[in-house]
C-alpha cells in the first residue's frame, strides 16, 4: 500500500528534491545528513582525506503515487547524469502516523 522513497545527493541539494516530490504529490519527507563510503567518494586536499557530505531524503507515499514523485525528482535533479545521485524504492510492510 505504501512505499518508501530513497533519494542519496550531494549536500545542499535535497531542498530542490524535496520540491519536486512537492510537486508531484507527495505528502511530505525526511532530510537526513550523510556521508559516503564508496571507493571514489573520498579526495585529498593538503594531504588530508575529504569525504563528500551527502543527503538522505525518505519519503512514504502511497503506491499509486510512487511513479510520479520518482518521475519528477529524477527529472528535476538531472539523475540520467553520472554522479547527480540515486533513488531507489522499497516496499514499506506497515506505516503508522501518516498525516492524510
């Protein structure tokens, strides 16, 4: 009935995802901090490692509005190009306190 909607960006850029789930329908989110660990997430500057902030957004929509909000953010934030960031769609088994 419902899922949940992942979307992983640089930081700073979840506000501009968040209004396009907006837009498209959706209820609202959750912005989380982020750091990534992959193998070429990590640069050096002056000999020290920096590791890129990253932004979690979650988002519960209901299943029949699932497609538009990941049609928009994938639209709006440019994720047909290498590096702007991923979504990806769980089911969600129970979901309690949902605002209507």
């Amino acid at each position: 009935m419902h899922k949940l909607i992942t979307v992983i960006v640089d930081k700073g850029q979840c506000e501009d995802a968040m209004e396009a789930a907006l837009e498209a329908g959706a209820m609202g989110g959750t912005i989380v901090n982020a750091r990534g660990s992959g193998i070429h997430e990590t640069s050096r500057l002056f000999a020290m490692d920096i590791e890129p902030e990253k932004e979690m957004l979650m988002i519960i929509a209901d299943t029949d509005s699932t497609d538009g909000i990941v049609d928009s953010i994938y639209r709006n934030m440019k994720m047909d190009e290498p590096g702007n960031g991923i979504i990806y769609v769980q089911n969600v088994v129970a979901a309690y306190g949902l605002a209507k």
